[in-house]
C-alpha cells in the first residue's frame, strides 16, 4: 500500500525514546486507517540509537532507518529523510516526544482538507515549562515576525506537515545556515506558500537532554548570524526565482560575454533602483531575473526542457490547492497535480478557452493571491469584446526581462535610443502616464502613437524618428509598412536604425522585404500578446522565433494534436510565473508554423523556437466552396496588385460572404480589379458573395493595429481537420 504520511524524525541520542514514538505514532495510524512510514534518521548519535532504529526496522514493516556517520544537524536530517520519504503528505516531528505523536494525524486533517500548502503546531502554553528557554523562544519568534511578515503565533515550530514536493521546495535555501530549522515557516511564506496554525501540547523532555543549556550563548550567537542570512535570502531577495537559480547551480550553460559592461551596466542598476517612480510594479527585484536570462537562453535544448518541467510541476500543484477552477478541473477529469511532471504529460489537462476565462474570472484567481501585488490587465479584445486578466509581480518582473533580453537580440544595449510606434497610453490611469513619460525619459525612448498614423501625419512621424536617432524602432508591422510605402513611393532614404523590431501582427516575407529594402537594416519579428507580453523573439539568425521558455511553454496544436513540423498549429500557451492566475492550456487565438527542434538554431541558444506567426484563428475565411483560407493568404494574394489596391479589409460574418473593403491604388483601374475578384472566387469558389466597397481610408484602430482579415463566423480550429477529412475537396490551395 502507497504511504498516505512519511513521518520524518531526526535522532540525536534519543535511544530511550524511539520505541514509545514509534508505538505512538503506529497506533494512531491504525485507529484512523492511515497508510504511513516511520523514517528515524540517525544524526551521528553516541548511544544506541542505531540499534534501536535496527530493531525497529525489522520488528516493523513500515519503519525505515537513515544513519549519519556524524551530526550534521537537523535540516540536514529533515533533508535525507525527505529525500527517502514515498509519502503524499511529509511530516516533520522531534524524536524527544515533546510533541504528542497523536497530533500527527490532526495536522494532517488540517492540511488535507484546508487547502494550506504547510500546517505546523503551535506550542500551547499549557504545561509549558516557562523556564530561560522558553524567554529566548519568545523572543526569537518577535523578531521573526517582525523581520518577516509572518504574523504567527509560534513561528519557530518544527512540528510541520505538507505535501512531499511543497516541503522539498521549503526546505531548498540559497545560503548556509547554522540552525536553518527556525526559518522553515519563514521560507515557505517567502516562497508563497500558505501556512495554517494548530494548536498542540508541548511536554517537558522527560528522557535524554536537549542540546540547548539553560542560557545558549553560542547557540544565540549564531542564531543572530543565520538571522542575517535569512533576511538577506527571504526578505530583500524574492524566492519565486529559486527554481531558475536552484537548476543553474546544477546546471551551467556555456560561456557568454555579459551583454552590460561599464557605464551601461551601472545606469541600469540605477535605473532598477528608482523602479518604484517609473515602473507600475516592477521593482528592482527584476535585475536577478534578467542575469537568470542571460544565463538560461545558453542551456541547452535539453537543459531547457528539464528547467520548464521544473517550473510546470510547481504552478500546476500551485494552480491545483489554490484555484477553484483548476481544481474542480483536475476532479472531473481525474487528474492529480502529480501526474503532470513532463511537457507530454502537460497534454492531459484541457485546454482554457477566452470564454471560459470570461465565465470564471474570479475562480481562476488563486486563493492567496495578494492584491497589493498584482495588475489588472484588459486587451482590446479582436472581437470588439475586451478581454480581462490578471498578472502577478513575479511574472511581470521576469517578462519585463525577458523583453530587454529580445531587444538586445536586435543589437541594441540598455541606454542606446529608442523609438516606439505603439498606443502609447491609452487606458492608463493619470500617475501611469506620468511614470510612463518617466520610465521612457529614463530608456532614451521616443513614444510615437500608431493610431495618430495617416497620410497627412507620416512626413512629421518620420521627421520625428530622424531627430531623435533611434538605435531601434520597434511597433506594428502595419505601421512599418505605411511609413515604408510612404518612403518609396517618394523615392526617399529611410535608413536611419540599426534595427527594426515588428509584432502585434503577422509579417509576410514581402511587407518584411519591402520594410528592410526601405530602411536599410534588419527587420527582428516579435511574437507576443496582451495577456503575456513578448512570447517568442527573432534572433539575428532569422531561423523562426525563439520561445521564452523560461516563461511559457508553446504548444501548437493541429485536431488535438502536436503539429509536425511545416505544419500549421493552433497557438496553445502555459505561463510557467503567473501565481495569481495561472494560464495552462490557454487557446490564445493565433497560428504558427512548426519547427524541428532537432536542428537547432545557428545561434546557438537552445531555447524552443516557432516558424512564421501566420495571423489568428479570428483571420480564417470560409469560402462558398467550403475551403478554410488563413488570413496571410490574401495578403500573399494582393501584394501582387499592389499597384491597383492599396489597402485592402475583408470582413466576414457568414461562410461563403465577405465584404471587402478597398483603398484604391495610384494606377487603379476596373479591369485588373476584375482580375483580381477572380483570382479571390477561384479560391474561395465562384458561388462567393464578394460586397465590394471603395473607400478613401482604412482607418487604423484605437490601439494602431489594422486588422485586415476578420471573421465572425464560428468555428474550431481544431476541428478543421476532421472537417477536411471528410471532405478533401476542401483543402486550402
């Protein structure tokens, strides 16, 4: 029978106790029909705890020994026997039987039914001895509540209980430490984790003798130095990184140049330090995650992998105990956080649509969030319906890095100018338009608003960009594209940045070509989102879009299954750093090309990468023909009538209809737009209905994007294959 409880118990010289606590606990066990484990770890004892352990051992099936050849403590006691325990749930308890071995079973209770990660019992004052000891506790548990945002009443207690991964995870630490048994509650706060409080009996030891004298000089001595040591770890450094940190400790990534050397690396420290008057939430916290990203795009492919199952294991046994929605979930499919430990088994939880992110808004938020620390995000919604999310500090910190690390990726550095064409500050509120205006002053970064884009409005846009000498300019594709149009049609020079980063919309290989030959430099795509920020980046390689893997897990996903590479895939996305509300399995609407991962890039990163972003899920035409066109095919289509449509929208609400919206050209003229309506009904068949209107502009939208191919008709991406294999006739050209 699997073990229900590991109970873990470090043994210094505790001969005299060991079978009281092991008869003890065994009963309790068999009175409420628990299936458990006894682990009595033998800390370097000089009498015959080991031969008691022995005949411990073999008297009883369910008791285990682990021997230390000398003391090395009990946090290093706890750890071997964690490390051997085969138990759900791990407890923590002294072997000196101060703690009744019955309460096991009520901090058990409490953890399995309560939904706290860790469960400890307080010491009750009744029958305490109230002797110099017992000051000195006191006394330690005031400054750790006050050092540490605690709040509890014993929060020294190592009579603990949880779930064998939370208490691996609490007990991991960055530093050494003398007496690290007295931070454990400590740990588990700062690492997120939510700790409930019992009440229990603490009785005087009644055999053998506590490793404490009456007045502790060097025992208080050193508890002030781990006191420092903790503060450092728990306190000013956020734990939420231990993962990364923990698995680059263990495994280096090849040697790099650091990327910020000098007067640069000092103007960023100094800009992280004042993050609190520029940034909304961002905090300096955020430079440790950007030298993690600097180190983690060097591991390799397999590296990389093991790294985000770390991250997944945790946010998926986070996303379990604390989101109702993902717990009800996991029940009614069967699933237990346990069973998702690899980016295959990932695959098992279904998938979170838009619309059910709508319906259960709240019960995606975890139970512990805190609201002090977490942003409400809303996007412009493709549909006309804004969409509403929620991101936590962590996980805006770690994309914060993520985005300078892509930028860098172009040629830029930290200080170099900036241009950026996007909505600038639309929604924001009065003070984040003031730390906005602050934060780009701070970068060197000229904010130009897309939507004011227009033919009356680009000589001035470009004038603007010339005089500020950007090393960058990122933006919508859209936009590069009218300011490129612009430039050629008259004839003008548009070199000037170094680099040229697109995103918000899907970048065709001509308007790509068309925008370089412009400009005179290199075009980087990036591929990100609202809801997540940057996903995936351009290297100067140009061999797909590399996947901050480090933040995101990308599926794509072809009728519910992996897409081979070459193939089309449904955009399916886990954010591995959102506490708050975890996204796992999130059908974000977009579609990409596959890769093989086996070749890798020639950049040597070994991040994960994606092909060409071929638009949203929203962009897929119906034909009267019953064909399914990808909205990157028309724009395919009409860059060879350029000269005759300028601009172009097509709009539909039923299969088999669009309505087309057309700008026209200098040299338009009715027979070649003949042409070109015949070229769109041998696609999407003769029987279409093509509503053509003539317009003098196609405004862009508020946020600066111009979406030109939009569907309201209702399908399911993952659903087209099967359509298509029934009727093959179907098939897009």
């Amino acid at each position: 029978m699997t073990a229900e409880i590991s109970v873990v118990a470090p043994c210094l010289n505790e001969a005299g106790n060991l079978r009281e606590l092991v008869n003890r606990l065994r009963a309790s066990f068999r009175r409420r029909n628990i299936a458990a484990e006894i682990i009595l770890v033998n800390d370097g004892s000089q009498d015959a705890t080991r031969e008691v352990i022995a005949e411990l051992e073999s008297r009883n099936p369910d008791v285990r020994g682990i021997h230390h050849a000398t003391n090395l403590g009990i946090p290093a006691s706890w750890s071997s026997g964690v490390a051997a325990a085969k138990g759900t749930y791990v407890c923590l308890i002294d072997a000196d039987l101060q703690y009744l071995p019955e309460d096991v079973c009520r901090l058990y209770d409490e953890a399995k039914h309560s939904h706290f990660d860790l469960v400890q019992g307080y010491r009750s004052s009744l029958k305490r001895l109230k002797d110099s000891r017992y000051v000195l506790s006191k006394g330690l548990n005031f400054l750790l509540n006050l050092l540490f945002p605690l709040h509890l009443r014993d929060a020294k207690s190592g009579f603990v209980i949880a779930r064998r991964p939370v208490m691996e995870d609490i007990l991991g630490r960055r530093y050494s430490y003398r007496y690290f048994q007295t931070f454990i509650t400590v740990s588990a706060v700062a690492k997120g984790y939510r700790v409930r409080e019992i009440e229990v009996l603490f009785e005087d030891r009644l055999v053998g003798t506590s490793f404490m004298s009456r007045v502790p000089v060097q025992v208080i001595s050193w508890c002030f130095v781990d006191l420092v040591k903790a503060f450092c770890e728990f306190r000013l450094l956020r734990r939420h990184s231990d993962v990364v940190a923990d698995f680059l400790a263990s495994n280096r990534p090849r040697e790099h140049q650091p990327v910020l050397t000098g007067a640069r690396k000092m103007w960023f420290d100094f800009y992280l330090r004042l993050a609190p008057l520029h940034k909304w939430i961002i905090r300096r916290t955020a430079r440790i995650h950007y030298d993690q990203l600097q180190q983690t795009q060097w591991l390799t492919p397999d590296q990389v992998k093991r790294l985000q199952e770390a991250k997944l294991a945790r946010v998926v046994r986070h996303a379990y105990y604390h989101v109702p929605y993902y717990r009800r979930l996991f029940d009614e499919h069967a699933i237990r956080p346990e069973d998702i430990r690899t980016l295959d088994d990932l695959r098992r939880i279904p998938m979170l649509s838009k619309e059910s992110v709508r319906e259960h808004l709240y019960d995606l938020l975890s139970d512990n969030h805190d609201k002090k620390q977490i942003l409400k995000v809303t996007t412009s919604g493709s549909t006309g319906e804004p969409f509403v999310c929620f991101a936590d500090r962590h996980q805006l910190e770690i994309r914060w890095a993520a985005t300078v690390r892509g930028h860098e990726w172009t040629g830029y550095r930290f200080g170099d100018r900036h241009v950026r064409l996007w909505h600038q500050t639309i929604g924001m509120t009065r003070p984040q338009v003031l730390r906005e205006k602050i934060d780009a002053w701070l970068n060197r970064r000229l904010f130009i608003p897309a939507f004011e884009m227009s033919d009356r409005t680009l000589e001035g846009i470009l004038q603007r960009i010339r005089a500020h000498r950007p090393v960058l300019v990122d933006g919508y594709a859209e936009s590069f594209n009218l300011l490129a149009q612009y430039l050629s049609a008259r004839h003008v020079d548009g070199s000037g940045p170094k680099a040229i980063m697109s995103s918000a919309q899907a970048l065709p290989d001509h308007t790509r070509k068309v925008i370089e030959d412009t400009f005179r430099c290199q075009v980087f795509d990036k591929y990100g989102s609202r809801e997540f920020s940057g996903i995936a980046y351009e290297c100067d390689a140009h061999e797909g879009h590399h996947v901050s893997a480090e933040s995101y897990i990308v599926e794509l996903i072809k009728d519910g299954r992996p897409a081979r590479p070459g193939e089309i895939g449904e955009v399916v996305i886990t954010d591995l750093n959102n506490f708050c509300m975890p996204f796992l399995r999130y059908r974000i609407g977009d579609l990409a090309e596959a890769m093989d991962d086996d070749v890798p890039c020639r950049c040597g990163r070994g991040l994960p990468r994606i092909g060409t972003i071929q638009g949203r899920v929203q962009s897929i035409i119906v034909g009267g023909n019953g064909h399914y066109i990808p909205g990157t095919f028309f724009a395919h289509l009409f860059k060879d009538y350029g000269h005759v449509v300028r601009q172009y929208r097509i709009v539909q609400h039923q299969p088999g209809e669009i309505d087309l919206s057309v700008v026209r050209a200098s040299r338009f003229s009715d027979e070649i737009f003949q042409e070109v309506l015949r070229s769109l009904k041998s696609y999407l068949g003769v029987n279409t209905k093509i509503d053509v209107e003539f317009v003098d502009e196609i405004p862009l939208e508020r946020t600066g994007k111009r979406q030109a191919t939009v569907s309201y008709a209702q399908f399911d991406f993952q659903t087209l294959d099967r359509a298509l294999a029934a009727h093959p006739e179907r098939a897009t050209r």
